[in-house]
C-alpha cells in the first residue's frame, strides 16, 4: 500500500457579530482540513494549524512530493522525514502546522486499516475524557451579568468546569494588542475583568472548575498582581499569562503564585516543550496537537511532561477534526487532564460531522468507537463553507 495522493480543503465562516480574546477580535473560523489517500482507496482526515493560509501551500508544494508513494504506516519514518525540511523554513510555526495535519490524517488511516479508534491504537488510557466549556470571550455590550448567565447556561448542560477570557486591560505592562489592532475593542479595566471571574465563579458555584486565559497579554509584574486577586476565585488554572518566548517570566509567574500556570499552545513540538517544562515555566501543558506536530510529536510532548509530574490538557480551538482529534489524544495519553470544548458558534465544529460528539451528563465526552478518528464528514458542509 501507498501513499497516492494529499489534498488540503480550506473552510471559513464567518463570527456575526465578531468576539474578542487579549490576543485579537475574531471575526472568522476557518479550519485547514487534510486528506491523505492511498491506493487502495482509503481516505485518512486530518486538520493543520492554518498558519495565515500558507499552511495548504507547504502542504503541497513541500511536503506532498516526500510523501506520494510512500507506506502511510510507517508514520514515525514520515514524520521524521518531513521534520528535516524545517532545517530549512525553520522549526516552528507553518511548516510544523503542516506537519500536524498530515500525522492525524496518517494516524486515522492506521486505525481504519487496523479497525481500531486511534486512541485504542496509541494504547487508550481511558475511554472518556472530562470536557471543560471554552467560552467567555468579550463581546461588545456584554456584561458581567451576561456572562454570568453563559456560564449557568454551560452548568446546566452538564459542564464541570468553563475557561473565560481576561486581559484586554489597557495598561498590562505589554504592547501586544497594540500591535495586533483593534486594542480598544472591548477593552476594559482591570478591575472590570476582576468583576467578570467573581461573575463566573458565582455562577458556576465553588466546586466548578474555572478557568481564565490571558492569552500571553499581559507583563510578568502585572501577572502576578492580577494572579494575586483572582486568588479568592480558586481558579483552576491561569493561561498563557506572558508572551510564550518570556520563559523566565513565565517561571516567576508560576513560582510566585499558588494558582497553576498553563501553557503554552502557541509553541511548537518537543524542544520549544521542553525549554517550558524544564524551566518551570508550566504547571499544566498544552500543546496544540494541529500546531505541534500531530499524534507523534504530541505523545512525545506528553511523555516528557508525564518524567516530570505534569498533566496535559490539550489546546483545541478550531475545527470538529481537531476537537476529535484532540479528543482520541487525551484519551490515549495517561496524563491527559481534560478536554478543551469550544463553545462559540462554529459551523466547522457543530455541522461538519455526521455524528457530532455529545456531552454525557458527568460533564465527559465518550470515544468514538469506529475505525480511525471514528468521523465521517458532511459533503454538503464541506461544500457550503469551503473558500479558495
């Protein structure tokens, strides 16, 4: 069997009216689908890190020409393989993106020739995963109380925990948002984004997890003074509280707070994981596995992180192929910690499966138990959001 063709599907839709997180307004979803086809007829999904639109392009033009004619189960080999090129581009970022993509398309078709659901295939640890609602983003009119009652909302179906975001502070020590844009978009005072965690917290009650994420936005002084009064809060974990190449930052962060510092999907594959990790930079890790390198690179995050008494909780904030993705590699690690669930609307996460995963009433989500990712996509879906 052989590799005989890679394609890349670019999807889109659009946020109406638009939401915001420290790191930017978003006014659009898209979603960067792969699919590898052998030739004997069988078809394995992936998604790749977007990567501003470049990701498709690398995938075809670079790394399609290593593959076609290759065996698809002799992953590791590929992988290692296409890893060289970024001697090359560079070892973060799109190349590593389109990488990602490829290693989840390879491993689903591993499990549909084996008949087994990936994280069977990778040695399943468990076969469900607790789901946390990845929601409260700023939005303009949106108050406390309103968000308030988006996490009552996320209660009542079943959620055990929420993430919100915070951050969009005007004076953080940092000109990250003045350099993305649109910094006064739902800016608010410090003390408002304290107002909104008591909101949250209130709403969900005191045994709820909760969540904030800064998305890198804020100084490493203002993090720890801002951390320090989230404190009567209990949150669970603060996210991404520094630019993610402040290691050292990061590690006075995490040292000076009793709060657990997560982090941080915007690295990429083992090494940038390991410079955090050895650092002390991390409590809780979060790789992106569409960014980071795929199932591969992931379960080697994953191992390193589990040497050092870390749990994993992987970031997924994109399309159903990366949340069920993400889904299988939690499953399959035996420190995966939860499951990032998006909560905003989404077409390409709550319309593009034929089976879309559902939420139990202990707040877990069950593992699909078909072949592979266990998906199949809908064509007319597909089709409807498609761009390019």
């Amino acid at each position: 069997m052989k590799i005989a063709d890679v394609r890349t599907i670019a999807l889109a839709c659009r946020c109406d009216p638009p939401y915001a997180s420290a790191a930017g307004v978003q006014a659009q979803r898209a979603a960067l689908l792969v699919e590898i086809e052998t030739d004997n007829g069988i078809i394995g999904i992936g998604e790749a890190g977007i990567g501003g639109g470049v990701t498709a392009t690398v995938i075809e033009r670079s790394l399609k020409p290593l593959l076609v004619g290759e065996d698809p189960l002799l992953i590791e080999h590929l992988w290692q393989k296409m890893f060289t090129r970024t001697r090359q581009f560079g070892r973060r970022g799109v190349f590593m993106h389109a990488i990602s993509g490829i290693d989840i398309a390879l491993w689903d078709i591993a499990g549909k020739l084996a008949k087994l659901p990936v994280y069977r295939l990778l040695g399943a640890s468990r076969d469900r995963v607790e789901a946390y609602a990845s929601g409260g983003f700023y939005q303009e009119g949106k108050s406390a109380a309103d968000l308030a009652g988006e996490a009552e909302g996320y209660r009542a179906r079943g959620f055990k925990g929420m993430k919100m975001k915070v951050g969009r502070n005007p004076s953080t020590g940092t000109h990250l948002r003045q350099l993305i844009g649109q910094a006064e978009f739902c800016e608010v005072d410090p003390s408002e984004d304290l107002a909104r965690v008591a909101a949250v917290r209130q709403a969900l009650g005191p045994d709820a997890k909760l969540m904030v994420d800064v998305n890198c936005a804020w100084s490493p002084d203002f993090a720890i003074e801002m951390g320090r009064a989230m404190e009567p809060q209990k949150l669970y974990w603060i996210e991404e509280p520094v630019a993610t190449d402040d290691i050292d930052g990061s590690a006075r962060v995490a040292d000076a707070l009793a709060t657990p510092i997560s982090g941080y999907e915007t690295e990429n594959g083992l090494y940038g994981f390991r410079q955090l990790i050895d650092r002390g930079a991390v409590d809780i890790v979060q790789p992106d596995i569409a960014w980071s390198g795929g199932f591969s690179e992931g379960r080697r995050i994953a191992a390193y992180a589990q040497a050092h008494h870390k749990m994993v909780a992987p970031h997924a904030f994109a399309g159903a192929i990366l949340l069920v993705a993400s889904l299988h590699f939690a499953a399959a690690i035996p420190n995966g910690l939860l499951l990032e669930w998006d909560q905003n609307p989404n077409g390409l996460r709550d319309e593009l499966l034929k089976e879309p995963l559902r939420l139990e009433p202990d707040g877990t989500v069950t593992l699909p138990e078909r072949p592979g990712l266990g998906i199949e996509l809908d064509p007319s879906v597909v089709e409807r959001y498609r761009t390019g």
